[in-house]
C-alpha cells in the first residue's frame, strides 16, 4: 500500500519522519534497531535523491533560459547578417541561397536540434566565403554560433541528470515502501493480538490525509513500461480528466481497464507526452462498466513523472 501513486513524495516523506520518531522512542531492549537503521538508511537514501533532483531541475531551468537567450541572440545576428549577404550577392541569388537557403523563416522557425545544425551549416557556408568579409565579422559569428552550442549542451547534460535522479528516486522509493511494510508485518508479530499498538509506530492520520487529497489528484512517478492504477472510483463516462507528464522525451498511455494491473497501449488508450497536458472524458478513456480502472502506462525508457487530475 506504501508504494500507491496517491501518497505523494511530502505525505510519504513526513510518515516516514513520524515513523522512525516513533521506533526511537518505542525500540525495548533494542529489538527493533534492525527495522530501525533499514528504514533510515532508505528514507536517507530516497530524500537523498529528491534533493538532488530538485537541485538539477533548478540549474536545469537557469541552463534552457540560457539557451534559450543564446538563441535569440543568434537569430538577430543572422537576420542582421542577411542583409550583408543581400547587398554582397543580390537576393535570391546562388551565392545567396548557399546563406540563406530557405529564407530567415528557416532559421527562426526551427526547432531546437535543427537550429543548431543549420547555424553550423551557415558557420561552413561563411568560412567558405571567407575571403569576402573581414575577421571582425567571422569571429563575431562563430562566437556568437558557439555560445549557443556550449548552451545547448550544457542544457542537454542536465536532461541527462535529471533522469538519472528521477530513476534513481524511482528506485528508491521503492525500496522505502518495502521497508515500511517490513516494518509493519515484523512489529505486528511482536504485538499479536494488539491491534492497538499499530498507532504507536505508524502516524495514520498522515496516510488518511494522503488518500483524501488525491481523491481528485495524483502525482507520481513512473518507472519505465510499469503500469500504475490512478483511479479506481470514476462516477461515469462524462467525467473529465486532465493529464500530464514530465521529463525529457517522457511518454505515456493511459486508459481505462477491467484489472488495475493491466497495462494500456496506444491501441486501448490515449497517448500523452511532455508537449501535452490534454482532457479527455472517461469515455474517451475507454471507461465502461467493466472497464473501472484509470491505468497509466509508461512509454519511455526512462523513469518520468506524472500528474493526472479529476476536472
């Protein structure tokens, strides 16, 4: 049950604080140092990676605004730099079109990736034609031409990191979740029969709490081509659902099914990736009477988060 997309990272963070407060205080003759110091080596282990992730998104962001900078810079140079090649050559001339090929719209319409490879296309087109300009106007090109490389790079690198920590949070997670129904089932067999003494080493209210507030809401994440149960308490086929996921190149299916461990494909369901955060009705969905559990599947080979919300 720990490891339910409906406890989110905070509440799971806080039950386990509360928990491990609570076996210090409650560990007679030390029998349950061992449940103990597992526990805290997993909840330092996870939050570990939390703060990690958390840092890498922040320095992620500062990276895309300076490309993204880089960029624009870029693109006005070339725009200024047309004209030279306009008043050197003539517009629309062969010597032209080597420059400037497909017009500026070419340049400022371009995705990212493709916007890289057509400023270096024009960096060799310039130094083919060297001869007719002056260093000033070379050098202020190129500087300008790798500073949005080394930018874009830089921003690459940190998708790479984010990643990393997202699987390695997925993973540990999972672990902490193991680790807290260890916990439960070896301290309900020291206290057979007292069914009372579960409130003395787990804080439920804080999972009650859990389970409350996503009634409506789930964030989570998701490791690669896992399947998670989302919902299981739709009203009928008009209720509306909005879905999103988050991480580089990060895919998914989700759907309606008969099991709550089925997964959905891109025949039995619909597909969203990062670019996307659409609504779809239950019905859309697939949602029928036998069909009552909102699954989402991942279709990335990388570990993503996801958020899926009642609207």
């Amino acid at each position: 049950m720990f490891i339910s997309p409906r406890i989110s990272r905070s509440r799971l963070k806080d039950f386990c604080e509360s928990h491990i407060a609570r076996l210090l205080a409650n560990n007679p003759g030390g029998i349950f140092t061992t449940i103990l110091t597992a526990i805290t080596d997993a909840y330092n282990a996870y939050f570990g990676h939390l703060a990690s992730e958390a840092t890498n998104v922040a320095v992620q962001k500062g990276k895309t605004a300076g490309m993204a900078e880089s960029r624009m810079v870029l693109e006005k140079l070339i725009s200024k730099d047309e004209k030279l090649f306009d008043f050197k050559y003539g517009l629309g001339s062969p010597t032209y079109l080597e420059f400037i090929p497909r017009g500026l719209t070419e340049y400022n319409d371009a995705d990212i990736a493709t916007f890289g490879t057509i400023t270096l296309r024009l960096k060799g087109v310039i130094a083919t034609h060297a001869a007719d300009f002056d260093t000033d106007f070379i050098d202020e090109y190129n500087q300008k031409q790798q500073i949005f490389v080394d930018n874009r790079a830089a921003q690459n690198l940190l998708f790479g990191k984010v990643a990393g920590e997202r699987s390695d949070i997925a993973t540990s997670k999972a672990v902490v979740c193991n680790q807290l129904t260890y916990n439960l089932l070896t301290i309900a067999r020291e206290y057979i029969g007292h069914e009372d003494k579960c409130d003395v080493f787990f804080d439920q209210s804080i999972l009650n709490a859990a389970f409350k507030e996503t009634e409506s809401k789930v964030t989570s994440d998701l490791n690669p081509m896992k399947t998670e149960n989302i919902f299981d308490n739709t009203a009928g086929p008009d209720t509306k659902y909005k879905s999103s996921v988050h991480g580089d190149g990060a895919a998914a299916y989700i759907g309606f099914a008969k099991n709550a461990t089925d997964a959905i494909t891109v025949d039995t369901g619909k597909t969203i990736d990062e670019r996307s955060a659409p609504v779809y009705t239950a019905a859309e969905l697939g949602y029928t009477s036998d069909k009552i559990y909102l699954n989402i599947t991942s279709a990335s080979g990388i570990t993503i988060s996801y958020t899926v919300e009642r609207v």
